[in-house]
C-alpha cells in the first residue's frame, strides 16, 4: 500500500507541475497580449496626435495666410482654400493664350506676393515642418490643332510645366526673398500638371497655385515602418 500511495503521489506531483507549467504559459501569453495591446495604442496615440498637429499646423497657416491676404484677394483675382492652397485663376492676368511668359501684371502680383508668402512660411512654428513648397500649373482640355486625347495632354503637360517653371523662376529671382534661396532650393517645386485636375469651368482651370506640404505623412511612415519592424521580429 505504501509504494502505491508513493505511486500516485508522484503522478499527482506531475500533474501539478504540469498545471503549473501550463498556467506560467497562459500568464506569459496574457502579458504578451496586454504588451501588444499597449504598445499598439502607443502607434495609434502617435498617428493621431500627428495627425491633430497636422491638421492644426495647416489651420494655423490658413488663418495667417487670410489675414496676411485677406484684403488682396479680390484685386488679384485669387483664392485661399481651406487646405491652404493659393489660386491665382485670371487666365489674362497670367499669361497670354497658348504661351509660357508670366505677364507683367502677373509679374507686380508676384512681386508682392511671393516674399510675403515665404515670411509667413519661414516662421519658426512652420519652417522645419515643410516638406516642400508646389507652385503648379494647370491647364483646360483645349489644345489647339488636336482633337485627340493624348495630344490635348501632352500640349498641355508641356504647356503648364513651362509656366509653372516660368513662375518659379521669376520668384526665386526677387531680391526681396534673396536671403531664403538656400532654404527654398531644398523646398521650391514647380509641376505641370495639364489639365489632370480641372475646376468647374475652362476659365477657372486655367490657373497657378502655390501650396506648402507639410511633413506628417512622412512621420507617419516612419511610425508604421517601426510597427513592421516589431511584427516581424515576433
């Protein structure tokens, strides 16, 4: 009797061992969970806090860009959207049909516009926030001599790549914004954009636009890239 009491305490010394083993296992299982669960809400604490400074930078910069603005609008013909681009949209203010030179009333405009537009975007609270600094130009479908859909895009491609360079250029060469060149040759963009992205009308299609971007998505990224990095070391 002794030796099978010895017995079947032995296979009960086994079978709580093995409980205990099975219990370390769902313990250590739960606190990799709640990890997880933490670290994930950690990422998504992150993305949203980027994407609330975003959306408050870009606020910021609408707000100071009207009142900076504001009052110039309507002799220039332009327009601030809420997403903070600016559109120049009197096709003959801009440029004469069919052709790159910027005109001379466009010209005083830009004079006056584009150093006032590079202060506000060298403020401290937006400067190393930029990504870049887009100035676009956009096309109606008309092309002269062609019917066809690919020579209406490539004619217009060509032509807005060229006027939205011609802009560039005479921007970048303002005395008043000389100081910024180092600053703006990492940032100043010009795209052509054809007729990709057209407005309700052929008049208001026709336009330039100037717009900063801003580095959240960027951040965002980068914030998804170390979530990969961690799935993939499990």
């Amino acid at each position: 009797m002794e030796e099978k009491s010895s017995h079947w305490i032995t296979i009960s010394d086994m079978m709580s061992g093995i409980m205990m083993i099975f219990m370390m296992i769902a313990i250590a299982f739960m606190v990799t969970i709640e990890n997880d669960k933490k670290e994930l809400e950690l990422q998504n604490n992150k993305i949203k806090h980027l994407a609330r400074d975003y959306s408050d930078l870009q606020k910021e910069l609408y707000e100071d860009l009207m009142k900076e603005f504001g009052k110039d609008l309507k002799k220039w013909d332009a327009f601030i959207d809420e997403d903070t681009t600016i559109r120049f949209q009197k096709q003959d203010i801009l440029f004469d049909v069919g052709q790159k030179r910027v005109k001379e009333r466009f010209q005083r405009i830009l004079s006056d516009f584009f150093p006032r537009f590079i202060k506000i975007l060298y403020n401290e609270k937006y400067r190393d926030f930029i990504e870049d600094i887009r100035i676009e130009g956009h096309t109606s479908k008309d092309w002269e001599g062609t019917q066809s859909l690919e020579g209406q895009y490539l004619g217009n491609a060509e032509l807005s790549q060229e006027r939205a360079f011609s802009v560039l250029k005479y921007c970048f060469s303002l005395k008043a914004i000389a100081d910024k060149r180092e600053w703006l040759i990492k940032l100043l963009r010009a795209n052509g954009v054809s007729f990709a992205k057209p407005l309700a009308t052929d008049e208001l299609s026709r336009r330039v636009e100037f717009q900063a971007t801003f580095k959240a998505n960027e951040q965002i990224m980068k914030i998804l890239d170390v979530s990969d990095e961690r799935d993939g070391k499990k």
